[in-house]
C-alpha cells in the first residue's frame, strides 16, 4: 500500500475513534440527568392495602360479578367495533352492562356494610376517611391528567 493512502486510512481511523470518545464524554460528564419522575401516589399494584382489609376474607360472589360486568364491557367493545352497527344489540348489550354493574355495586356495598358491622366507631372513622381521601386523590389525579397543559400554552381566562 502506498505511504498516502496509510494516512488517509489513519486519519478516518482517527476520526472515528475521537468521535466515539467525544460522544462517551457527552453522554457521561455534560448531557443533563433525566427530569426524575413526579411525585403522586404509586403505580397500580403497589398501594398498600388499609390494615382492615387484610384480616377480612373476601366475599367468594364478588369476582364473579366482576368479572360478568368485565366480559359485558368486552363484548361492547367488540360489537361496537364491528362495520354495520347493530343497534339494538347495543342496546341489550348495554343494558345486561348495567344490570351486571348493577349486581356488582351492590354485593360491593353490602360487603362493605358486613366490614363495618364488624370495625369499631374509631376502626371505621379512620378506615373509610382514609378510603375516601385515596379515591378523591385518585379522581384528582385523573382530572390533573386530563386537563394539563404544556409550559408553553396558556390557560385562557374568560
């Protein structure tokens, strides 16, 4: 090979090897750190559960319901997503939504009636405090989410 075209290899070898050791030095010593999460309640499934809950045994009906509601809300979603709409499927589809919602909501609120028949007047106060402070939380999470704006954009004032 001739003496030239050594250099010329040498040289992209070079600047290869500058470029690769410029980017390890950006990204270690001058790219910011990464915004840390903001703080608010924890992902789903690591809410600890309240004390009560935990030494009460689940009533055995409630997740069938459950889950009748949830099959309901699916086959909605399927005939809803399906070309020619078929109304009054829908509409018997979201009726058996609204019994089985129904149905759940209240062995729900007779489970939960059955938990306070068994808490004392303090149990109680402090349990379903804590239980409604955490769902207004959730709920205003919720409207937080739905309703912000970037840093640049305005709120606009009537």
């Amino acid at each position: 090979m001739s003496r030239r075209l050594l250099i010329a290899i040498l040289l992209v070898s070079l600047g290869f090897n500058l470029a690769v050791i410029g980017s390890m030095i950006w990204f270690r010593f001058i790219r910011p750190c990464p915004i840390p999460p903001p703080q608010g309640r924890p992902p789903m499934g690591n809410v600890h559960p309240l004390p009560i809950w935990k030494q009460l045994k689940p009533d055995s009906q409630i997740p069938a319901y459950r889950a009748k509601f949830d099959s309901t809300k699916i086959l909605l979603m399927e005939e809803l997503a399906k070309d020619p709409i078929d109304e009054l499927k829908i509409h018997s589809i979201i009726d058996s939504s609204l019994s089985a919602q129904n149905l759940l909501e209240r062995h729900l609120g007779m489970s939960m009636l059955e938990i306070r028949k068994q808490m004392s007047a303090a149990e109680a106060k402090e349990h379903f405090t804590a239980r409604a402070a955490q769902i207004r939380e959730m709920q205003n999470d919720k409207f937080k989410d739905f309703h912000r704006r970037k840093k640049h954009e305005k709120i606009p004032r009537n």
